[in-house]
C-alpha cells in the first residue's frame, strides 16, 4: 500500500521555456496534466507551457445562485401579493410587467453571491498545493508534479533534464542533498 | 501610432514588477484639503441627518450629490470591466484607477437611505411598483444599490488579491479566513483562471447592476415625484451620462495620477488619453443623442402635463443650471474633443474631463432637485410650476464637503491598495512588443484568451 501514495516534488525554473521543457518531459515520461500543477507570480497565457485546458467550476456558480435568486424573489412578490390581494387596475393579482424588476433584482443578487462564493470555493478547495516556495512570488517558475512513490525517481529525472535552480520534496532541497543529481 | 509609455512595455518578470500603494501623508497641501473637505463633509452629513430628517426638500441636494456619485464613481468601474472584455491593453495603466472608484461610491449607499427615508408614500403617485408593497421602493432600491456596490467592491478586491497577497509563506501563516478573503493564493494556473472568470463575470454583473440602480434611482427619486413627468429615455440617459462622467473622472484622475505620483505616472500618457478620447467623444454624442429623443418626442407630442416637466427641468424652471449643464457636457466638450489633439493628449482630455464633471452637477441639479424639493407630489399633472429650489449655505457647503469626501476616500482607498495592477500590466508587458516594420515601428500585440 505504500507504493500507491503519492507525493510531490517541485521544481523551480529561471526561465519560462525551461518550465514548458520540464513539463514535455514530464507528460513523455507518463505523467498526466492532472498530476502536474504550474505556479507563476504573472498570469501566462493557457497552454503557454504545454499544459492541458486547466477546468474550474466557477461559471455554474452564477447560474445556481440566479436560480436561487429567482426563486426568492418569487416567493417574496407572489407571498406579498397574495397575502393582500388587492386588484390594481384591473390587472391580475400577480401580474408579470409588475413583478419583471423585484425578479430581476432577486436573480442578480443571487447571481452576484453565488459568484463571490464560487470564487472562495474556488481558491480555497482544494487547498493549493502543497509544496511551495517565495522564489515563485519573486518571478521563478514552479512545476509541481504528484507521483507515486515507485514513479518518484521518473519525476525527478525529468524535472531535473529541464535544469532548474531548485527541486524540492516534502524534506526539502534534493539539488544539494546527498546521493541525487 | 500613439506609443504607450515605454515604461509600461519593459516591466520585469523576475524580480516581477510590484506597483506600490500612494504615500500620503497630510504635510502635503493636496491631500490635507482632501482630508478637510472630507471632514467637512461627515459633518454636514451628520447636520443634516439631525437637522433634516424625514425632510424631503432639505434632502433634494444632497440627493443630487447621490446621482453625482453614482454617474461618476459608480460609473467609473465600467472602464476597467469594458477594457478587460475587449482585451484593450491600452488600459492596463487605468483599470484600478477605474476600479478603486468602487470604494468611494460606498458613500452612495450612506446617502440613500436618509433620502428613501425621506420619500412620501407611493401611492396616489406615479412609481414602478404597480401597488407592491413588502418593502418598495425603500428595501428595493437599498437592496439593488447594495448589490451594485458589493460587485464593485468584489471586484476591486478579486483583481488586488495577486498584489497584495505576497509570497506563498505569508499566506499560508495567515488565518483561515484571513486566507480564504486573500484566495488562498499561491499562484496556480487554476487560480489565475478563476480569477481572469471572476473578473469577467463580476464585471458583467456590475453592469447589468449599474442599469438596474438607474432604472430605479432616476424613477423614484425623479420622476415619481414630479406629477406628469413620464420617461422612457430618461433613465438610459442618466445611464449614459453617467458613463461619460465616468471616463470623465478616470482620466482626471489619471492626470492627476501623472503629475503627483512619480510611479503610476511613468505608465500613463497619451495612449490611454487617444483611446478612451474616443470613447469620451462618443459618450458626448450620445448626451446629445438621449436628450433630444426625450424632448422631441415631448415637444412634439405637447401633452400639457409632459410639457410642464420639461419646462421645469429644461425651459423655464431650472433653464439656468440646464443651460450651465449643455455648455460643459456638450458645446464645449464636443467643440474641443474633435481635434485630434485635444484627444491625444492626456493633460488636455483632463481639462475637457474636469468641464464634463462640473457639468454633471448642474445636470443632475435641474432634474432631482425640482422633484425631491417639490410639495405636492402625487396626482398625475403639476397645476403650476413650482418655483427654482436653489441650495442655501448649508446645501451648498454640504455638496462641496460630499463631493471632497468621496474624493478623500479614493486617494485613502489608493494608499491602501496599488494604483496599478501588476498582475495585468506585467502580464501585457509580455505580450506586447514594440518592432521594427519596414520604415517604421508597430506594436504587436498577443491576445491568447
């Protein structure tokens, strides 16, 4: 069993065309973009290193919170119109023109938190990575990969190959540590 | 070409580029104006809510310091949210200039509930609310400004989080929710994907919001208090105007930005002023475009309760603050924006900018004042015209200490978080290059998203 936990390396890079090289390298040798996470202080354009379409979830947010949204606002006019059913004009007691803004107003404010949430969601789940290191914030290129234990050795020549300053585990610094390259 | 500002095309990666937050400090003369008109403005406020509440009148100014703040600072945000949907690096340099505005217009929310409060019944008056009861126009107009501000705000907050996060160790020796309100940011692909969303969805919904507060506002604050007053523009128009005052106010404060801070003024120049210049002209236009469908249809149509409207906000009534208003939004604006120098140059734009902001003033004067002012506000036709509500000393000290408070706050807010945005302007340093072609030089530009 211990053989199918994985654990992390990363490495860092100087230049971007060394991290899109370690990233080539890292797919040749059989890891999957799901395994493989790109940290950077500036936003690279998708793909820049090779990487597969990165998902995320946020734009389901909007449309659960305007559903949301709606449904509230909905409750709020048809429960005050019926609860004093007086009959303006004519018109019926819950009539579509007269209720078109109180929805409007429900659906965007549903819409609006369930996006600052999703945003929050988002970022905080799952919880980043979990190597890390300041050199990224200083403008160094991080490769995070996760391999299995047996896979640990292939990650590492890989990442290796593309030069990095730095490769770290969980331990620390394995460019100085004894006994690797 | 207008060439962008060579600063802003030779950013660093590594160590990357991080902009800094304004130093203020109240030795300087500027900045303790500022501070002393925002004074003066908290204690105005306060006067007035001891003084004056429930008044209806006595609120009318500073409801024209409400639709003030919403036409420029609400206003404002949009250019930060339009440039990043049509990809216009140009603006790199200005979108959280636009953007920090969102703090400032918290003050719109300040205001607006004592002038709600203020407001007589619904009925036996013209309004939106077709009888709706649970809570119109007072919780629907808060709740719809509320929103308004909340995206506005989010997304000051969203697009500051990579300048401000600093490196992952700060942010992982943080709290939990300290973290969660910084993004937990670390800098993955996953996260600066989300967040490029967010930016995009928020702004659009600030949008759709900005629309809908009008639509509301300009009803219940204007025309449901003015008997026979009936508008289907109007609300476009305070829209409009309002986005015109908007870019107005941005590139104010980019001048501004340009003469007093040595760092943010190495990025602006004459390539935000030519293509926001443009959209400024068009916005002129417009002010044009709106005003004359309204009183077309109006003059034309000579129903006397529509024409008693507007001789009290454009003939007779309030003809001189119209009169001040289509001088400085338009006939002057219009004269100059025209030459392409005027446009393409950012010192002369803040000129032209600073007349379109003091117009916006008198314009709002001649059309929420009559109303708010006005004592019989129900029926569906005004018997005569009321006489012109001019503003006493309190009113006039009120508007400038409000206006000098909002102002306050953003040079406050721009202390607090960087007047540019790093992420965005290291991210277009990368994909914009300047080269040689042929006899001369081009900028090419990528545009992966």
């Amino acid at each position: 069993m211990q053989s199918q936990a994985k654990r992390e390396l990363l490495a860092l890079y100087e230049e971007p065309d060394q991290a899109a090289d370690a990233v080539e390298r890292l797919h040749s040798a059989g890891f999957d973009d799901n395994d493989i996470e790109i940290l950077s202080s500036t936003p690279y354009p998708e793909g820049a290193f090779g990487e597969g379409h990165t998902k995320h979830r946020l734009f389901a947010f909007p449309f659960a919170g305007a559903a949301c949204g709606m449904a509230v606002g909905i409750a709020w006019i048809v429960g005050a119109q019926v609860s004093l059913p007086i009959i303006t004009g004519g018109k019926p007691i819950v009539a579509v023109p007269a209720i078109i803004q109180i929805l409007y107003e429900g659906t965007l404010l549903g819409a609006v938190l369930f996006t600052v949430l999703g945003v929050l969601f988002e970022s905080r789940l799952p919880d980043g990575v979990g190597l890390y290191d300041d050199r990224i914030s200083e403008g160094y290129i991080g490769i995070s990969v996760m391999a299995r234990e047996r896979r640990l050795p292939d990650a590492q020549i890989a990442l290796e190959e593309a030069s990095p300053i730095d490769l770290l585990s969980k331990e620390g610094s394995l460019m100085h540590a004894p006994g690797t390259t | 070409m207008i060439a962008p500002e060579a600063a802003g095309l030779k950013l660093s990666l590594r160590p990357p580029y991080r902009p800094q937050a304004l130093n203020i400090s109240l030795n300087h003369a500027g900045i303790a104006l500022l501070a002393a008109l925002g004074a003066l403005g908290v204690v105005m406020y306060v006067v007035k809510l001891i003084t004056a509440w429930g008044d209806r009148a006595e609120w009318a100014y500073p409801t024209v310091v409400l639709m003030f703040i919403l036409s420029t600072a609400t206003s404002a945000p949009l250019i930060a949210y339009a440039s990043r949907m049509a990809k216009g690096y140009w603006a790199l340099p200005l979108r959280r200039i636009a953007a920090l505005y969102a703090a400032p217009s918290l003050l719109s929310f300040v205001l607006l509930i004592p002038i709600m409060a203020s407001l007589p019944p619904l009925e036996g008056r013209s309004n939106l609310w077709f009888g709706f009861s649970a809570g119109a126009p007072f919780l629907t107009d808060a709740l719809a400004l509320s929103i308004l501000l909340l995206t506005g705000m989010a997304l000051l907050w969203f697009s500051a989080v990579p300048d401000l996060a600093g490196p992952p160790s700060r942010v992982r020796a943080m709290g939990r929710w300290q973290r969660l309100l910084y993004l937990n940011w670390t800098g993955t692909a996953r996260q600066w994907k989300v967040l490029r969303a967010a930016n995009l969805t928020l702004g659009a919904f600030y949008l759709m919001g900005y629309a809908f507060v009008h639509m509301l506002l300009t009803t219940d604050l204007g025309q449901s208090l003015l008997p026979g007053w009936r508008s289907g523009i109007f609300p476009v128009y305070n829209a409009v105007t309002g986005i015109q005052a908007g870019i107005a106010l941005t590139l104010l404060t980019a001048a501004v930005m340009r003469r007093f801070s040595p760092e943010a003024g190495r990025f602006l120049g004459d390539e935000q002023a030519s293509a926001l210049g443009k959209i400024l002209l068009a916005a002129t236009l417009m002010w044009f475009y709106f005003f004359w469908s309204d009183f077309l249809l109006i003059w034309y149509a000579r129903l006397p309760s529509e024409v008693a409207a507007m001789q009290v906000t454009v003939a007779i009534t309030y003809i001189l603050p119209f009169v001040v208003a289509a001088v400085l939004m338009l006939v002057l604006p219009l004269g100059l924006l025209i030459f392409n120098k005027v446009r393409q140059s950012l010192s002369l734009i803040a000129g032209v900018s600073s007349l379109i902001v003091v117009g916006l003033i008198f314009d709002r004067i001649r059309f929420y004042v009559a109303p708010m002012a006005n004592p019989e506000p129900f029926g569906h036709a005004m018997h005569e015209l009321p006489a012109p509500y001019w503003p006493n000393a309190l009113d006039i000290l009120f508007m400038i200490g409000f206006i000098g408070l909002m102002f306050a706050v953003f040079v406050y807010a721009a202390s607090r978080i960087p007047v540019l945005n790093g992420w965005e302007m290291r991210q277009g340093s990368m994909l914009r290059k300047e080269r040689t072609f042929m006899k001369t030089h081009v900028l090419v530009i990528g545009k992966p998203d």
